[in-house]
C-alpha cells in the first residue's frame, strides 16, 4: 500500500513536467510560416492598385511575368514584415506612386531583401509641407539587401526630401544593379543608410559588388549621393559606382561623405562628379564588365591609375569622353576596338567581342540614364 501510495504521490508532477517540456520544446521550434505572393498577368488583377500586407511572416513576392501596380495610394508595396523579393527569369515589376500625401513610399517594409528580378520605381508627389518624405525603396526598422537583379528608383517631388534607397541600419549591395535618380524637394539622398545610433560598426551603406549609379539634383537645400547619420559608407570589392550631384543646394552638397567613406581593395572602381566631370577616387583595376555612361566626361586625374584585369573590358558609348595619358592620370588597357558605336578597352588581347547580355545590359543601362535625366 505504502509502494501505491508513493507511485501515486510521484505520478502526476511528472506528467506535469513532460507536458512542460513539450510546450516549451513547441514554443522554441514554431515559428511563423511565410507568405508567398506570384505577380503574373492574372494575380496582379488584385495587386493592380498597390499590395498591403499585414501578417506576421516574412512576404516573398515571386515576379513571374512583367506587371505594374500603380494604385492612387502613398505606397506601391506596404508590410508590416520583411519581404524579400526573386524572379527567376528576370521579368519586371514596375511600380508607379503619384499623390499629395506627405510621406510616400515606393516599397515599405522592415527589411526589404531582392535577390533577382527587375524592380522600376517612380515616386511622383505635390504635397508642398516642409516635412514631407518620398522614398523609392524603405527599410523603417531594419535593412535594405540586394545581391541581383536591377533596381531603379526615380524619386522625383516639388518639396518632399526625396530618397532612393533609405534604410533605418544598413544598405548592403552585394550584386546585380542598382540606378537610382532623385530630384527636386528640399534635399535629394541616394543611398541613406545607418540613420539610428547602434554598437554595430556595419550599420550604414555597404556596397561590395555590383554596378551602381546614384544622380541626386535639383535639391533646392541638400543634395547627397550616398551618407549615413551614424554609421560608415564601405565601398569595396569588384564594384563599379558612379555617383552625381549638381551642386545646387544652399545648404550643402557631396557625392559621398567623405569623412565616413573608405574606398578599399583595388578592385573598386568609383567615379564621383560634383557639379562637373566625373573623377576617378581611387587607384582601381577593373575586374568586372562595365560601361561608362552616355554624355558623361569622365577623368582619370593626374596621379591615379586605372587598369583592367585579364578577360574584363570597360565600354565607352558613344557620348562619353573618357580623359587620361597627358595631363591626366593612367590608364593601362591591353587593346580596344570600336564595336556598335562604342570603344571597348580590354584588359587582354585580342578584343573579343562584347557579348549579347551584357551589350544589352550596356545598352539599356544608358536608355535609362538619358531618360531620367531628361525627365
């Protein structure tokens, strides 16, 4: 009886603590699913005039076909979760915001990752308040990533600050390309990145690879390319960055902020014009395919070298004037031959002929150049 007794006295806790540690074990491992939003010509029927999420779990929007939402809202894109967004075979997303409302968004999400695809932005907006705000892409609490794809973002408003790319910790470019054009408003920013104080000494803009291009003008007190508040700009790696602003602010203006800015590696090619031509900023050897863009001049300044290194090239449209050897800095190619009204530089002999992708990644970079400068 005494033995009853005591199985009896021992049984129920240890149940109790089974159950516990089960509950605990399903706490620890659940976690929220995803949600997967497929952008074809059906789907978009009901995304047509902007998508709003509000779930808990990470979005991923898949472009499978060449869609546009262009809603009369503040925002093309809104969610309360991170999103990441892919397409496998390079369709676009075209997404089009014009309103009075004073803070406007191109896409707006915690965190915002684009791994592949192709994503235009056209930010338009006629609210006249000194406090107004348009943003291409937002990144409100978190980080904007891109590792592929295209990315272009024309932010354009009479009196809003106008960003292309803002996010609250870091920018990361890892990849692919990203071109973005803002003009007009109060102050124009390309790439604002690290705008909270943190311990982290990563917040702020990174950009490790990829083509990027960042034209900021019109800004009737501000105009800067890339800054951060509190953190650093790290350019680095095989990027090629060309960066402009016209120097048209009262208040201040720069291509990048030169006092948290460091251009490492020797693979990083940067081109910064302030007003006039763009100047090469540091020594570089080119190891990616590039293109000068059309109806730039661009200096290799006394001093500075820029090479290019085994099978890559650097084209120059036709347009674009390219400045070294007497007066100016070096510049060490193996060959050059003209090809589709362009010179292409190579790094090794013999010049082998652009191929088909990326002339037409050449070729549509520079359309879209000329054509947001001629908006």
């Amino acid at each position: 009886m005494e033995k009853e007794k005591r199985r009896s006295y021992f049984a129920p806790p240890f149940r109790r603590l089974m159950m516990i540690a089960f509950l605990c074990s399903f706490l620890v491992t659940s976690t929220v699913s995803a949600t997967e939003y497929v952008l074809n010509a059906a789907s978009i029927e009901e995304f047509k005039n902007g998508i709003r999420y509000d779930g808990e779990g990470e979005l991923i929007i898949e472009i499978e076909e060449d869609v546009t939402i262009a809603g009369g809202g503040n925002a093309g894109i809104e969610s309360t979760a991170p999103v990441t967004m892919k397409n496998a075979t390079e369709r676009t997303l075209t997404i089009v915001v014009d309103s009075d409302e004073e803070f406007l968004y191109g896409i707006k999400a915690p965190s915002i990752t684009i791994e592949s695809g192709n994503i235009d932005i056209t930010v338009h907006g006629k609210n006249d308040s000194g406090g107004s705000n348009a943003f291409g892409i937002y990144a409100g609490s978190g980080n904007v990533t891109i590792s592929g794809g295209s990315v272009f973002t024309t932010v354009e408003t009479a009196a809003h600050k106008n960003k292309g790319i803002y996010a609250l910790r870091f920018i990361n470019i890892a990849g692919g390309l990203v071109n973005t054009y803002q003009r007009g408003g109060s102050n124009t920013f390309g790439l604002d990145g690290g705008n909270v104080e943190t311990d982290s000494a990563d917040d702020g803009v990174i950009i490790s690879g990829g083509l990027v291009v960042i034209n900021s003008s019109g800004g009737a007190a501000r105009n800067y390319g890339i800054d951060s508040k509190f953190g650093t700009v790290k350019i680095s790696g095989d990027a090629v960055v060309f960066i402009h602003e016209d120097e048209s602010g009262r208040a201040d203006n720069f291509a990048y902020n030169e006092n948290i800015t460091t251009i490492s590696g020797g693979n990083t090619m940067v081109f910064a014009s302030v007003g006039g031509n763009y100047t090469l900023r540091s020594d570089a050897v080119l190891t990616q395919n590039a293109t000068l863009l059309p109806g730039g001049t661009f200096e290799i300044p006394a001093g500075r070298t820029l090479g290019i290194s085994g099978g890559a090239y650097l084209a120059q449209p036709e347009g674009a004037t390219l400045l070294f050897g007497e007066g100016y800095g070096a510049f060490e190619y193996a060959g050059s031959a003209p090809e589709d009204g362009m010179t292409i530089y190579a790094g090794e002999e013999p010049v082998q002929q652009a191929p088909a992708p990326v002339a037409g990644l050449l070729a549509g970079l520079g359309a879209a150049v000329l054509l947001r400068r001629k908006q």
